[in-house]
C-alpha cells in the first residue's frame, strides 16, 4: 500500500508478564486469557492520514478478533485521552496455547506525536509503586491537546501541498515508495534533491501510481538477486562509485524506478528524460547497469 511507517515488535517478557498479573489496577481474574499484548506490534506513522490505510492492510492480511478506535468516539468530547486505535489478531502460524487457543498479537497504531506522548506518560502514570499526584496526571493529559493540534496540522499542511502541486504531491508519493524498496537493499544516505529531480521524469512515465508501488514491490522481488549484483557493482560503495564517480543514480532509490522502467517501458522512458532537462548520459549509464540498449 505504500504506508509509510515504522513497525515495532516484541514477546512480552516473562517479568513484565507476571508483574501485569499482580497489577492491583489491572485486577485480572485470569491473567493469561485476559492479557491479550503476550505478543505486542506497534505500527507508527508519520500522520494521522495514514493511520487508516495502515488499518486495513492489517484487516486485509490477518484475522481479526476486535477493532478498538477510540479516535473519534460520539460522547466523549469533553474529555482528553489517548486516542486508542488497537487490533486485536490472530497470530500468523496457527500455534496455540497451552488450552488450545490460537495465540493472539496486540497492534497497536500510532502517530508519531501520540507514540512520543504515549510512551513518556506511560513512564511516569504507570511507574510501579507509585502513584502520581492528580495534578500530575492531569498535566500529562493535557498535552493530548497540544498532540492532536500537531497531528492535525500536518495532516492539513500535507493536504494543502497536494492540492496547490498536485504533480508534486504525485512524485512525493513515487520517491516514498521507490525508497521503502531500496531500504530493503541498503541504507545508504542520498540526495534527495537529486531524487526530486529525477523522479519528477519518471513520474511521466507512470499512468497510475496508486497501483505502481505493488507493481515496484514485485518487481524488485523478482529481480532481486540481479538489482544486489548491480547495487554491489555500482552502487554507492562499489568502486565504480568510490574511485571514478560514475553511476550516480545507482546509488538513489529512485534507481528501482529506472530499472523497472527499463524493464517494462523502455521508449517511453528514453522519450520523456530526452525532453527534460536530465544528462542523457545518466539514463544511459543506468541502461548499462541493467545490460540493455537505448
């Protein structure tokens, strides 16, 4: 889907597992069935209009015990809280417990902001032994405001941009797709100047980019063994890179692009970078890197 995000991962501990247990405020009557985070995800987005398309991917890939969002719940208007977006899942394996349940995973989604302000003021409300003083507790939920104000203000900004430069917007989402690729092959830094350049080309090239980051994820799979041959030949620490300076969009992310688009349109790739403003030689160079003709 394109998301782009942050996943976390962990099994509880046994400590934190049987400290939960003895919680006074938790008051299970039985611990095992009623602690449901024995697996834990956490998914972290950027800004809250990718919190829903993250949702779905996760609805669409696993089973689905229970929804819990309390985002925009009806009555609870008046109040400050953390706005709870958790699923519930079967875990993926078919495993079960010792009283032959499927085992469970809790993902919990996120903002960036809300995971800042969550994972601080679990610290401090939530510290065994001691309880904070109610102004405390109430401070901290304050800043839930100041969280939603943040998240609604980048999710605005992010709207304005794409409305005034659509075409913008458009090479924005390519570059997000093109680089959660090419982080599965290296971690490198780039340009990303260079990637805004380069890709707002190849952007002409893509007639519906809501598909293409499927189609860039398989194609990568597919190709694999051959793109790491290339990257390690010429990419940012071959020495075709380090001695001659050669390559340079071999060591980009928008590099996948190119290589799909070599790949599977060819002319049209060559008659849009010929009209815009781009080297032909760096074109060419990619061409040799992926052992075709222009």
């Amino acid at each position: 889907m394109g998301v782009d995000c942050q996943v976390i991962a962990r099994a509880k501990e046994l400590t934190s597992f049987n400290a939960k247990a003895h919680s006074p405020r938790k008051n299970y009557a039985d611990p095992w069935k009623e602690i449901t985070d024995k697996a834990g995800v956490r998914v972290i987005v950027p800004r809250i209009g990718l919190l829903d398309p993250a949702l779905k991917v996760i609805q669409d890939n696993l089973e689905i015990i229970e929804v819990q969002d309390h985002r925009e719940e009806v009555g609870e208007e008046d109040r400050l809280r953390y706005p709870r977006l958790h699923v519930q899942a079967v875990m993926v394996g078919g495993e079960e417990d010792p009283d032959g349940a499927p085992y469970e995973c809790e993902i919990q989604l996120r903002t960036e902001a809300v995971d800042l302000w969550s994972r601080m003021s679990h610290k401090l409300l939530y510290k065994p032994g001691v309880s904070p003083p109610a102004d405390v507790r109430r401070s901290l939920y304050r800043l839930i405001a100041l969280v939603e104000l943040f998240d609604l203000e980048v999710e605005r900004g992010v709207d304005a941009l794409a409305q005034q430069d659509p075409e913008l917007a458009r090479s924005n989402r390519l570059l997000d797709v093109a680089e959660q690729v090419y982080r599965t092959f290296t971690t490198h830094p780039y340009s990303r100047d260079l990637s805004h350049d380069v890709v707002g080309v190849l952007s002409q090239t893509i007639d519906d980019d809501t598909v293409y980051s499927e189609q860039l994820t398989e194609f990568a799979e597919r190709f694999r063994e051959r793109i790491q041959r290339n990257y390690a030949d010429y990419g940012p620490t071959s020495a075709h890179f380090l001695e001659h300076g050669r390559y340079l969009l071999a060591s980009q992310p928008e590099s996948l692009i190119i290589f799909e688009r070599l790949a599977n349109a060819r002319f049209r790739l060559k008659s849009t970078w010929n009209k815009s403003q781009l080297p032909e030689t760096m074109l060419a160079d990619m061409a040799q890197i992926w052992g075709i003709g222009l």
